[in-house]
C-alpha cells in the first residue's frame, strides 16, 4: 500500500476578496501606493492559505492573488513583456472573441522586446513559505502558451520573426525560475498549458476556436494538428530537461465546447505526445463527461506517471457532494494505484482577478472533495 492516496490540491487560483480587486482598481487610478497594495497582496494570500489549511488540503497555493491573470501577470514580472489592451492590438477583437465563442484575457501580455531571466514566482513562493507549514504547489505559464499568447505580427516580430524564437527564450528563463524554485524547497512545479488542451478540438488543417482567434487577433499561423503537438511536447520537455528533485506537472483544461464534433473526446486524442512529456502527473479537467472518460487517459500512463483528477466543476455553484466526487474517482480506481491518483478541481476558481466566484461556495467545494479522499482512504486501510 502506498505510504499517501488520494493527495488534494488545487489547480492554482482562488477567488480574490472583493477588497483585494478593489485595492487593484485604486492602485491603477494612483490611489494607493505599491506598499500598501503589498499590504492587501500579503493579506490575501494569508487569508487564502488559511482557508486552503482548513479545508485540509494536502498541497497548497498562494491562490494566484498576486496576479493579474495566470498568464499575463508575466508582463509584470519578465522584462520584454507589456500589457497591451487587446482592441489596441486589434480594433475588431471584442467582435471577433464573440464570433468564435472564445474569450482572451482583455489585457494581453505582449513580447515587445527580447525576454530576460528574471523571478517570476519565486518571490510569491517565499511569502508563502513564511506563513505556511503545508507543502507548496507554485504554477508558471508553459512555454507554448506563451507563445501562442504573447507573440504578435505587430509588437513582436522585430525581436522575434518567428513565434518559435520567443518561446526559445521563454524556455531558457523558465529553466532557471524551475532551479530556483526547486532550491528553495517548492514541492510541486505545475506548468499550466490551457492551449495544449484546447488542441483536442482542432482538426489537422483548422484550428480550435481559441488558436483562431488568435490568428485574427495577433496574426500567428496554426500549424497542424501533428505539428503543433510535437513542438508543444518539445518545448515543455526541453524546460524540464535534466531537472529532478521537485515534482513537476503540467495543467490542462477543455472548456468543452458543445458546438464542437469532440465535444465529450478526452485528452487521449493528443496522444501519444501528451504522454511523450516528461512531466510527474497530468492536471487534468474531468468533472464533467463532455471532458471525455478519464479511464481512456489513465490507461495510456506509463506506471511512474500521476494522474490528477478534476472532480470538481468550477464553472457552476452546485456543491458536489463527497459521494459525487468519489463516483469521479472510481472511474479510474481500477486502472492506477491509489498513489498515483491526486484530486483536484477542474482549473483554477479565478484565473484572472476579474473572474468572479463566490468564496464561500468555492471552500465548500474544497471541504467536500477532502472529505471524498478522506472517505477513500479509510476504505484502502479498512483493506490491509
Ligand atoms: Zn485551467
């Protein structure tokens, strides 16, 4: 019997208190100082890791509230990006957005000049370090999300010609980032890769609707099913290359879209390259079938692989409840060790700050998938 089953976590992110956004909008107005919007920063992040210890979760996060949004925060941290708004990078966007049912950050982090190693999380992980006994999961932005996020036809291509060439760079400052965290004593490293995920829904010569409207908006070119899945595993593989000694996982989403002929396909469609990358364990959405069967994955795993399994909707208020969560679970019992199995909900609760959910229904969503691994365990020790 494994010495831990069933580990919780989350995916990253945790609602921001009303205060904290209304610090933010002060802060942009030049309201308040940075010093006293670090003051509501440190705040939030005590507040989120008290909430996070009390739902008894096994690993924990800061909740994302220093950042902007998981994936355009880089333009506050990485030298070579800036935030632009994306009608002024493209005055047709909130239309195109709405034609093809995708939504961006409004506030995109573009590359403007050649990227530089600096701390992107590091210095979140040492607060949260300082207020905390539980161990830590720090989340940092993939290098072929980067790519497809923040190159721009317009800004970039003086710097970068080619979307490849940045996440290039990308790579080499992520490297070190992962060494420092990893020195520091960070115990879980995820990348996040919403846009490896959303392949699923690509055909081989069209493009998914949110690669799409980032070929409207931004002018990079879709590359084809296959090639966009090799460069995606090359990329991440080449980050994590020769790092050990800290448990690194990659996060994926689907956003299942009901309009699309793969609605209710899985992950396993971007197989075998998914599998080809060398990350611990796979974050995966699958609260609702319309993400696929994760039996379908889970058997495709080499056996020193984890699974983490989405078994909570962030996307609707329903309290599941722990029988719920354990039915979600069971689906894959059979095929992994329960050592291998860590659960999660489906994404993040609040990956920009301007998303909104309730806190309360949020915690209570934590509090019954603990309550789920709790019951689990009881029944594998029941066994021995
Ligand atoms: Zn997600």
């Amino acid at each position: 019997m494994p010495e831990e089953m069933f580990l919780t976590s989350v995916v990253g992110s945790f609602p921001r208190p009303r205060w904290l956004v209304e610090a933010f909008d002060r802060f942009n107005k030049g309201e308040i100082s940075k010093e006293e919007l670090d003051e509501y920063l440190d705040d939030a992040v005590k507040l989120t890791v008290k909430e996070e210890e009390l739902v008894n979760l096994d690993v924990i996060t800061d909740g994302e509230q220093r950042r902007t949004s998981f994936v355009s925060f880089v333009a506050q941290k990485i030298p070579g990006f800036k935030l632009v708004y994306v009608t002024d990078i493209n005055p047709q966007a909130m239309e195109v957005m709405r034609q093809h049912k995708a939504q961006l950050t409004y506030w995109r982090a573009v590359a403007v000049d050649r990227i530089r190693d600096s701390i992107i999380a590091l210095d979140e992980f040492q607060f949260t370090r300082s207020v905390t006994t539980k161990r830590i999961k720090v989340t940092l932005p993939s290098p072929y999300l980067i790519m497809w996020e923040t190159w721009d036809q317009r800004y970039s291509k003086d710097v970068y010609p080619r979307p490849e060439d940045l996440a290039e760079d990308y790579v080499k400052v992520l490297r070190q980032e992962i060494t420092r965290l990893r020195d520091a004593g960070a115990d879980f490293i995820q990348l996040d890769e919403p846009m490896l995920g959303d392949l699923v829904e690509a055909d081989p010569d069209k493009p998914d609707r949110y690669r799409k409207v980032i070929e409207l908006i931004h002018g990079q070119k879709y590359r084809g099913f296959k090639n966009e899945l090799t460069l995606a595993r090359d990329l991440i593989n080449e980050t994590i290359k020769g790092i050990g000694g800290v448990r690194i996982g990659m996060h994926m989403d689907r956003w299942p879209n009901p309009d699309s002929p793969y609605y209710g396909v899985g992950y396993e469609r971007l197989a075998p390259e998914v599998i080809d990358i060398k990350v611990k364990q796979y974050v995966l959405e699958y609260s609702s079938p319309a993400s696929g069967d994760p039996a379908k994955f889970a058997q495709l795993l080499p056996q020193d692989k984890e699974l983490g399994l989405g078994v909570i909707n962030v996307r609707n208020k329903e309290i599941e409840d722990p029988q719920q969560v354990i039915k979600r679970v069971e689906l894959v019992e059979k095929i992994l060790d329960p050592g291998r199995i860590w659960l999660n909900p489906d994404c993040g609760f609040s990956p920009g700050m301007y998303r909104k959910f309730e806190r309360r229904i949020a915690f209570a969503k934590l509090r019954s998938m603990t309550e789920a691994a709790k019951i689990l365990r009881q029944k594998y020790l029941g066994r021995a």
